[in-house]
C-alpha cells in the first residue's frame, strides 16, 4: 500500500485524485488547495486542507500545480523521507526545492474536468534520482495505468515541445478548417472522418510515409488555386507548412 | 439497378470499384484503365479494357483519373444519354467536357489501396445540375455508403483547401513531432493517444473551444523555452502559429 498526498486542484489533480481514490492499493492520505471551496467535493472521500504546514505524512506527495508555483510549493514540504514529485511536462526535476527525494510524474494527455480519462491508454513518464525511487513510480502508476515510460527531463522537454505541435498546433489546423467550412456554409463535420483518418494512420505509418497532398507532389496549379481562397494569414501558413513538407 | 462504368484504377477507382461490385443494387458493367496490367487482377469479375471507344453502356459514367486528365476523358464519352461524373475534390463540375448530364460523386477521405475502407463513415459529397441527377447520385452512394452531403463546385473547392489544413498540415505536424522525438531518443509512440485525443476532442467541442497551450495562454516563458528547443525552419513555424493563434 502507498500512502500519497496530493496538491493542487488543476485538472491533473482532479482526475489522479479521482483515480487513486479508487485504486486497490493506494491510500489518499490528504487532498490540497490553495483555494478550500474547490476541493470541498472531496471531504467525504477524503482529508482536505488549504495550509502547506499542515500536510500529513505519506510515502510519496504528488505536485499539480502551475509550473511557476513547483519550487515554492515544494519547498514547503518538510517530510525528508519522503518522495515529492511533481506532473509537469515541461519543468525540470532539480527544479523541487524539497530537501530530500525526488521525481517526475508526468501523466502525457490533454485533461479536462468535464471529459472522463481512460488512463489505461495514458502514458505516464516517469523520472526519479535512482532506481528505488523509480521502481517506487513505477509501482504507483500502474495502480491506476499501464503504459510506463522512463523519460529524464530533457526528453521530457522535448517531448512537451512536441506535443505542442501534436495537440496545440494540429487544433489550430482544425480551427482553420472550420473558418474555411463557415465562410462557405459546409459543415465542419463533413471533415471529420478524414481528421480521424489522419490520426489512425500513424499508429500504422510514419508521418513521413503517410503525407499526400499537393504539396509533396509539388502540384504548383492547385496550390495556386489554393492560395487564392485564403486570407492573408491562411496564405501565409500555407506557403510556410507546402515548403516546409517540400524540403523533406 | 444502375449501371456504372468506373474509368480509372487509382486509390478511389479501386475501392470503389470493389464496393459496387459487392453492392446489390449496382451491376458494374466495365472498368477501364489506360494500362490493362493494373486492373487484370479484376477480369474474372467485371469486363475490363483500356480502349475509351469501347466503353459500354451505363446509367453513370464514374470518372477517377488524375485532375489534369478528367476534361479530356470526359469528352470520350459519346453516350449522351448517361451521367457523367468525376469523383475530384477540386476539379468545377464544369470541366466535364462530355455532350450530356454531368456531375461530381466526391468522397471525402484519404484512400490508400493497402487499407480497408468502412464506406458507411465517408462523406459522399455530391453535385448534379438537376434534381433528378441528384437523386440518381444519391441512391447510387447509398447502395455503399450512409453519409450523403449536397456540395456545390464553389463548395467544394473550399473543403479541399480545408482539407489540405486537417489532413496534410496536420500530418506534417505529427512528422515534426517525430522528428523531435527522434532527436532525444523518444519513442514517437508516446505521443499516440495525446494525438487520438486532439482528434476526437472536436467531435463534442469546437476547435476554438478546444485550444489549449502556452500560445493561447500568452505563456511567454514556455514558448521562449520551446524556440530554444527546435531547429530554424521549426521555429518558424513554431512562431508563426503562435502568433495565428493568438490572433485568434
């Protein structure tokens, strides 16, 4: 059995609280906010408090707050036997300010309250100062998943590089679609299927090897006539990202 | 029973030749190529040739060869009697050069011959010049697929633009975000749910509503990080979109 303590109320924590509050062999000894009221949907589950000095003990306390706020907070934490980890994907381990052990538990999706999270399917990114520590992770994380990954906080960073290029840029991608669709009245929903086709294709081809489209064939007529559809900004991305496949 | 003649062999000729072959109520009379090699593999089924002046006759006339070749095959075609399509996302219903009806039988999605098509989740986006041509493309989609949308040539046009945003620009993302896996070691892999995620997140909120990530937060510190991160043509790519981003 791990005893843990979690802090913060983002929706990282709200979804590992959640989910740890019903795995078989973790005891959620305490939930924390800076703000009582928005983890006062807890107090039947569990302890609740909003002051750092009064956390209780566990084996391991699990950091999910804004990544301007790790340091201070876990400076704050005055158990040295125990292992302080936070969830970010893009700030560095040695950047705890706890006394003693150290880690990474980077859970790799896009959460929100409202959407119910199988973390079976989520890749949880692990990083600790020794193997003990990371056996320790390990342990935790597949109380509530199953796809382990040993990623240091370089790889991390890159990582969270990449997935902004996955997620943030790909949606934006979406979201010119759908302006395109409005002007014309076409509804967005027409491109669903070819979206999700898109994202399926990779799980059985690189990217490299799935590309098609104008671009790589280096069709210049039709992205001619496709830049004369645009907006200036539209245009500009175009040319950007047809030069960008084309130089490979 | 309608009766189709599919002039074409690439990736749509070929599954949707397959398709109406097993549909019920279609009788596929013949499939042309201009080289009888590529579609000898069907010759036990259907009537084959690579002659255009020895096409039979057909209720629809099902047009699926490159963009630049559809105006001069389509004047091949002396049955004035017939309905002549093509199945371009690009090409005007106009360029049709045959005497008789004309019309586009468009399907929205990526084909490749390797994989299996579920025609009951593609857009079948149509277009006649008359609501009996429509009717008659319509039943034709529906003896193989269930998602039937009016499109206009104008229309159209639109989609494939916005299509080349959600399916082309977006897999170059993916290949970006290989690239800088690949860079540190880290199996691509990783990022495979967060990328199912992004896709289907649209089906219940807008892309707009779905943004999220240090662009859309302003979070200028991140994004400095990330520029430091990534080669020359990535940063500006990377800048560019922030910038589209927030601009809303």
């Amino acid at each position: 059995m791990i005893s843990v303590v979690i802090i913060g109320n983002g929706n990282v924590a709200y979804h590992i609280t959640k989910a740890f509050l019903k795995a078989d062999n973790v005891d959620v000894k305490q939930v924390y906010a800076r703000s009582i009221n928005k983890i006062a949907y807890l107090k039947n589950s569990v302890s609740i408090t909003n002051k750092l000095e009064l956390l209780k003990d566990a084996d391991v306390y699990i950091i999910s707050v804004s990544d301007d706020a790790i340091p201070e907070v876990s400076s704050m934490i005055t158990n040295k036997k125990a292992l302080v980890v936070h969830t970010s994907g893009s700030v560095s381990l040695n950047l705890l300010q706890n006394k003693g052990r150290k880690g990474v538990f980077y859970l790799l999706q896009s959460f929100s309250k409202s959407k119910e999270v199988n973390f079976e399917k989520i890749p949880f990114c692990l990083e600790a100062k020794n193997k003990k520590d990371l056996a320790l992770l390990e342990e935790l994380a597949l109380t509530i998943g199953k796809k382990i990954y040993h990623i240091n906080s370089q790889q991390r960073q890159q990582l969270h590089v990449a997935a902004v290029f996955v997620n943030n840029f790909v949606n934006h991608m979406y979201k010119i679609g759908n302006d395109i669709c409005d002007e014309y009245n076409v509804p967005f929903e027409v491109l669903h299927p070819l979206i999700m086709e898109t994202a399926t294709k990779i799980d059985f081809l690189s990217p490299k090897e799935a590309q098609t489209g104008p671009a790589i064939r280096n069709d210049q007529k039709t992205i001619k006539n496709h830049l004369d559809l645009l907006n200036e900004n539209q245009q500009e991305i175009y040319k950007l990202l047809t030069q960008s496949i084309q130089n490979g």
